[in-house]
C-alpha cells in the first residue's frame, strides 16, 4: 500500500464546524497539509485557532464537515479501528486506582493481547520513557513530568506508527518541560514514529519539529508550515543558534500575520 505519494497524514480543503446554540463556529476552514512518515510536526497557534480540533479529527474524534481527510491512506476510522495512532492528552489521564503498569496495560487488555504479550510490552515501553522500577507504583506516587511519560508510555504500548500529542508538556514547569523535549526527540528518533504534536510554545515547536504549523485564530486556517532547518541531533544549545532563532522569528511574524488576517475577516 506504500506507494510514492502516500502520505501518513493528508488533509485537503479541510472545513470543520462545530454547531451551537450560538450558531455555527468555524473551527477549521481549507486545511491543506500532507504529513510524512517519520515528520515530527508541531501545530501552533492562539487559543480556540483549531490546533487540537485537526489532532482529533485524525484520530477521528472529530468529523470533518467538508473536504477529505485521510489517515495511512484511509479513512481515519478505518485508521482508528486498523489501531494507527496512540493519543496523548493535556492531562495524563491515569486511574489513580491502577499501578503504572496497568495503566499502560489498559488499551493492551482491550485489544485482547495475551499476558505475556502484556508483560513484556509494559517492560519495553517502561524502558522507552525511562521508568524502568516504576511499574508497580501508583500515579499518586509520581511527579507530574514522570505522569506524563507514563502516559506516553501507555500510548505507545501497542506499537502504532502514528503518536498524537495535544499539548502534553503544558502544565509542567519550564525544566521538567525542557527535559522531556530532550526525552522526546530521543524517542522519536529511536523508534521512527509519525508525530503530531499540539503546542502554544514556539521554543517547544521549534525544538522538536521537522515541520511546523502555524495556524490563524478562528477560523483555523494554515497561515504557514515551516521545515525546520535544524539536525535532526538536537542538543538544548541549539537554542542559541542563529538557525533556531531565525525558525523562531519565522514562526512568530506567522502568528502575527494569522492575527492579522482575523481582523480583516471580523
């Protein structure tokens, strides 16, 4: 099914809007974007611009009104149902009532994977976000920053190409943030996943991507999508870089310019 234009993710003249008691609300409109296997891509933008909306209509949580969505070739139910993508929320999202090791279990035990299978799993992906030990303790137990590698840990239990992440680092302090971006890049390269990852830091964006989409508040339009110059080894130095603070520059005059755009439309 691979074939030369195959995209893991495709997005053409993408129109989602929600209904309410207040009328329509334009959450996304002509979304265009091609994501690739192995692309790490950031969606950044204001609050309410759709960046979170995309995510979820790729995991099909969302449906599109208008324009075609595609997911590894297919529909993103089909996608959904074939288990493509694991799902990373703002909140990690443990049952406090669970070990960390069931946790990650969870979605294993609903696919009907056998102990074995289930044990071993749990080991790998522990290792993968370095919580090796911490299987047996409680989320009550953990640091916020160590939740949330659980977290990513239990998405990636069942081995999916793609990883959805909507702003997963958010709520932790700047150096646990830091480390956990450190953390990331190390996985990602190390196990050759799909990324789409939802953030309102333009450092994090920058920091992480191959591919960045700034996105204009409502409604959610593509203002620009930036490949990142930077090596795909990237040290937190790299901050300093001229290169990094030129991406950074881009990514903000795009912001700047989707603001721009809001006005003329109101």
């Amino acid at each position: 099914m691979m074939h030369s234009d195959f995209h893991v993710v495709s997005a053409k003249d993408l129109c989602l809007t929600f209904q309410t008691n207040d009328g329509p609300v334009h959450a996304l409109k002509d979304v265009n974007l091609q994501i690739d296997k192995g692309d790490f891509v950031s969606f950044i933008g204001p609050s309410g611009c759709g960046k979170t909306t995309f995510l979820r209509a790729i995991a099909a949580l969302e449906n599109p009104t208008s324009g075609e969505l595609m997911v590894n070739g297919t529909t993103p139910e089909l996608a959904r149902k074939d288990r493509a993508y694991g799902y990373v929320f703002q909140a990690a999202g443990l049952y406090p009532w669970r070990t960390i090791a069931r946790n990650i279990k969870l979605p294993l035990e609903i696919m009907g994977f056998t102990k074995a299978e289930q044990k071993e799993r749990v080991e790998r992906v522990l290792k993968l976000v370095d919580l090796e030990g911490f299987g047996n303790k409680f989320p009550w137990q953990l640091s916020g920053g160590m939740q949330q590698r659980a977290s990513i840990a239990r998405a990636l239990s069942f081995d999916a190409d793609i990883l959805l992440m909507d702003e997963p680092f958010g709520a932790l302090d700047e150096i646990v943030r830091d480390h956990l971006n450190e953390q990331l890049l190390k996985l990602w390269s190390s196990t050759g996943k799909t990324i789409g990852f939802v953030t309102h830091s333009i450092p994090e964006a920058v920091y992480l991507s191959t591919k960045i989409v700034v996105m204009s508040p409502r409604p959610g339009r593509i203002t620009d999508v930036i490949e990142s110059t930077l090596p795909k080894e990237r040290p937190l130095s790299i901050r300093d870089s001229q290169d990094f603070i030129d991406i950074a520059h881009r990514v903000r005059e795009g912001l700047r310019a989707g603001h721009g755009d809001g006005a003329a439309d109101a």
